[in-house]
C-alpha cells in the first residue's frame, strides 16, 4: 500500500468536494452538503492566495485533506485551518492526525506564528485538536448573524 501526502491541487477540486460533502454530511456535523457546493467551497478557498493545502493518497486515490489560508494581523501572520475532511471509507485510519501534523510543521517553518481553527463545541473533536496543542481561546468569542 502507497500512502502520500503531498499539496492540493485544483485539479483535484471534484474530489475534494465529494470527500468534503460526505465527511460533513455524517457526524458530528450532520450538515446536508452537496457535493457541488462543497466543491465550489473548497475550489474557492483553493483561489486564494494565501491558500495552503495537503492531500493525503492511498494508492492513487484521495482519501482526505486539509486546507486552509493565513492572513497578516499586527503580531504577525497567522494560518486557519478551514477544512480537515478525511472520506468516510478511511476515516479512523490516523489520516487526519497525520494530515494535522504535516501542516503544523510547514506552516510553522513558514514563519507563522500561530494557527486557528473553527470546531464543534462538544464531542470528539476538541480532544482531537487539543491532542495537537490546540486550546480554547479566551480573549475572543465566535460571533454570527443569520440574515
């Protein structure tokens, strides 16, 4: 079995939509995405200039990936994490832990100078993130508006 990990590509925008829609769609988030719009989701953080992605393959085919863009703030520049999807068929495989920790290591040999992410609240992901440094911030609150 080959397994690699290697950066995103536009070329790969529709599968990347199919793993998003399916991991997204199923727990903990239960959000009914479409493929489609979960490839335009992603073809459109891909865009950016500051996007930043890792794809991990098993045999030539995409099992999941990480992506997200950093941005310059007065303290210095800082990375999201925006998506971390791994497909159904390979999750509990250690996929998102090692995704997870290759770009830790290349975003902090960029120069960053910390990275952010957006996560449920409750269930088993804030352990995940926590296993890998990652804390509750204090200082700030996620606010919305539904319009």
């Amino acid at each position: 079995m080959q397994e690699i990990i290697q950066k995103c590509s536009l070329e790969n925008v529709k599968r990347y939509g199919e793993i998003y829609a399916a991991a997204f769609s199923g727990e903990p988030w239960n959000d009914p995405w479409k493929p489609e719009d979960a490839m335009i989701h992603v073809k459109e953080l891909l865009e950016s200039k500051q996007a930043y992605g890792l794809e991990y393959v098993i045999d030539g085919e995409i099992a999941g990936f990480i992506l997200g863009t950093s941005m310059l703030f007065h303290y210095g520049r800082t990375f999201e994490i925006n998506d971390l999807a791994i497909d159904p068929a390979y999750q509990r495989r250690g996929i998102a832990k090692k995704l997870l920790t290759q770009c830790l290591a290349d975003v902090k040999a960029r120069g960053m100078s910390g990275v952010h992410l957006i996560t449920a609240g409750e269930g088993i992901l804030p352990g995940f993130y926590r296993e890998f440094g990652f804390k509750k911030e204090t200082e700030v609150i996620l606010m919305g508006l539904e319009l």
